[in-house]
C-alpha cells in the first residue's frame, strides 16, 4: 500500500508537471506569435523606410546633378560678364546670377535637409535591424524552448505512461498479495484448529503409550524376575547352554521408544512455552502502549490546563492592563486638574506600572516556556509511541513467524510419531 501511495502521489505529480509544461508552452506559442506579428509589423515599416530612402537618395542625385547644371551655368555667366564687350546687359546677367544663386543656396538648403532625413532614416533602419535581429535570436531561443519543452513533455507522457503501467501492476501485485495475506489467515486458523486438535490427540496418544509403557515394563520387569528365578535353579551346564542361546538374541530394551516419547514431549513443552512467551512479550508492549496513550493524555490534559491556565493569566494581565492604564489616565486627569501634584508622584506611579508590567510578562513568558516544554514532551511521547507501536508490529510478525515455524515444527513431529 506504500508503494502504491507513492506511485499515485508521484503520478499526480507527473500530470502537475505535464500541466505546467503544457501551459508553459501555449505561453510560448502565444509569445512566439506575437513576436511573429511585430517581425512582421517591423519588416513592413523597414520596407518602407527602405523605399523611403531610396526615394530621398534618387532625389538627392537629382538635386546634386540639378545643382551641377546650376553652377555650370553660372560659371558660364560669370564667364560672359568677365568677358563683356558692351554688347551684353550685364545688370541682368548680374540679376540672372543672384537667382541662379539663390536657387542654388535653396537647392543646397533641400540636400542638407534631405541628407538629414536620409540620415535619421538610416539610423531608423539600423535601429530596425538592430532589434530585427534582436526579435530573431529571441524567437530562436524561444523556439529552442518550446522544442525542449515539447521533448520533456513527451519524456513526462511516456514516463507517465510507464508509471500508469507500473501502477496497474503494483494495485495487481496488492490485490493478489491481499488474497494471498487472506488464504493464507484461513490455512492458518485451519492449521491452528488442526494444531489444537492434534495436541489433544497427541496427548491422549502419549498417555495411552506411557500407561502401555509402564504395563510392558511391569511386564518385562516380571518375566525377567521370573527367568533369573528359573536360571539360579539351573545348572552350570544349563546356564552355559542358556547363555549361548542369549547371545543369538538381544534383549529388547524400551529406553529407546521412552527417550523418543521425552523428546517429543519436551519438544512440545518448549514450543508451548515459546508461545507463551511470545505471549508474554505482546502482553508486555500492550501494556507499554497502553502506558504510553495513558502518558500522552496525561500530557495532552496538562497542555490543555496550561493553556487555559495561560488564557486565564493573559485575561488577568489584560484586565490588569486596562485597570492600570484606567488609573493612568485618573491620575493624569487629576494631575491636570490638581496642579499641586508633584511629578515625583507620577514618575514612581509610571515605574510601578512599568514594573508591572515587566513582572506580568514575565510570567507571561515563564507560562508560555511551560507550554512549549510540555508539548516538546508530547511530541516526544508521541515519537515513542510511533517506534513502540513499530516494535509491536515487529514482535507480531516474529510471533506469526514463530508460530509457522512451531506448525511445522509439530507437523513433521505428528508425522515422526505417525511413522513410530
């Protein structure tokens, strides 16, 4: 029954862990997707900020070779001007190079800006990438996880599966030994009622044998005494020729069936006292454990008196309390009322009070270690009892293995004096 609360207590905990393991990793699975969705979402704005500035760097080059031709021109105008012969306006070349100027200086001002944007949008896209790789290497991880959490979980099935198995063999296993503990209780109270009736048969076999013993000794005891009376009467010749003839035959002498017949007996003698012996013993720890249930409600009364005994004390300490901080506040109140009251007064009443107090905790305390040792020697009693009662079960065990040896012991005895 032990192994079997043990399997089913690991059991449990196999399918907690299963449990766990299988919300541990919908939790991934809802992680791994959601870090799906901001790739994606992030891949999307990195496209787009990709094709952003690609545009900006394509009119960037547009602006750079817009701004050449600008000042081409310009270096041609300034050309023209330096080169002027009267023919050519040169307050409008000079009016056509102030705006080719100042297109070019906006021009100038567009890149610059752009080159700005394009910079951010750089470092957006780093940035981007940056954390791209960053949501790979946790969704890798993540992955790796939910696959080591995918073989655990398979590993906790397939040992859950071995242990269901395990399980089931052991509640077999019991249920046959259950059977087996019951055949063998009836095989035990047959053989006890079968010892009982083979003692008495064996007893009443041992009286009638020694009453036949002591008749065939009369017997014997006679026939010899009346064979030496015949052998003085006979003649040195005839005692010769007898003597002869007794060599032939042996006297058959009874000591041997007697000797079996004590040791049968003794050997009955010793297992009755065994018994009772073994008797005595479970009568013994019977009595300790009943000793020790008298000591521990013994125990358990004095805890309860001493934590009534506590209460009580703690409810005086209180009242005493409330009556001293009652007197407190008296006083105080008529210290207010009456200022020719000395401090002096209060302060020894303060130092009474606090006195008291220290006392009332003392005791508290002294009340309270009381307490703490009798229930240390109550969960002491408690642990003997739990060993003597171990004992007992050891005793009862040897007891039952005694009494199979002594079965067997009288069985095989049964069947010498059967074959005698």
């Amino acid at each position: 029954m032990k192994n079997n609360d043990e399997l089913n207590h690991t059991f449990k905990k196999m399918e907690n862990n299963i449990r766990n393991i299988s919300e541990d990793r919908e939790n991934l699975k809802t992680k791994i997707n959601s870090l799906n969705d901001e790739i994606e979402n992030l891949n999307i704005q990195m496209n787009e900020w990709i094709e952003t500035a690609e545009s900006r760097a394509k009119r960037i080059k547009s602006m750079e070779s817009e701004i050449d031709e600008l000042t081409k021109k310009r270096d041609e105008f300034t050309n023209i001007v330096g080169k002027n012969k009267g023919n050519v306006d040169v307050n409008e070349v000079i009016q056509q190079k102030l705006d080719l100027e100042k297109k070019v200086s906006e021009l100038e001002v567009m890149l610059a800006v752009a080159s700005k944007k394009t910079n951010e949008y750089e470092g957006r896209l780093s940035t981007a990438r940056i954390k791209r790789n960053t949501r790979n290497s946790t969704y890798a991880r993540l992955t790796m996880n939910l696959m080591e959490q995918t073989n655990r979980e398979s590993v906790l099935k397939s040992s859950n599966s071995l242990l269901k198995d395990q399980l089931d063999d052991e509640k077999l296993k019991s249920t046959n030994l259950n059977s087996t503990v019951e055949k063998l209780r009836d095989e035990l109270s047959n053989i006890r009622k079968e010892k009982l009736a083979n003692e008495t048969d064996f007893k009443k076999q041992i009286s009638s044998l020694s009453s036949k013993l002591q008749l065939v000794q009369y017997n014997t005891d006679n026939l010899v005494q009346s064979i030496y009376s015949e052998i003085i009467k006979l003649s040195e010749k005839e005692k010769e020729s007898f003597a002869e003839i007794l060599k032939e035959y042996k006297y058959h002498d009874n000591d041997d069936i007697i000797q079996k017949l004590d040791a049968v007996e003794n050997q009955h003698i010793e297992s009755t006292e065994v018994i009772e012996s073994l008797n005595t013993i479970i009568n013994d720890q019977l009595g300790e454990l009943e000793e020790l249930r008298t000591k521990i409600k013994t125990l358990e009364d004095k805890n309860e008196s001493l934590r009534r005994r506590v209460k009580q004390e703690a409810e005086e300490f209180s009242s005493q309390l409330k009556a001293l901080e009652d007197v407190n506040e008296n006083l105080v109140q008529q210290m207010m009322e009456d200022n020719n009251e000395s401090e002096e007064y209060v302060k020894k009443l303060t130092e009474t009070y606090m006195l008291q107090q220290e006392e009332s905790e003392k005791q508290y305390k002294m009340v309270k270690d009381k307490l703490d040792k009798a229930e240390s020697e109550l969960i002491k009693a408690k642990k003997k009892l739990s060993e003597t009662q171990e004992e007992l079960d050891n005793c009862k065990q040897d007891y039952e293995e005694q009494m199979n040896m002594l079965l067997q012991q009288n069985i095989e005895l049964s069947t010498k004096l059967a074959s005698m």
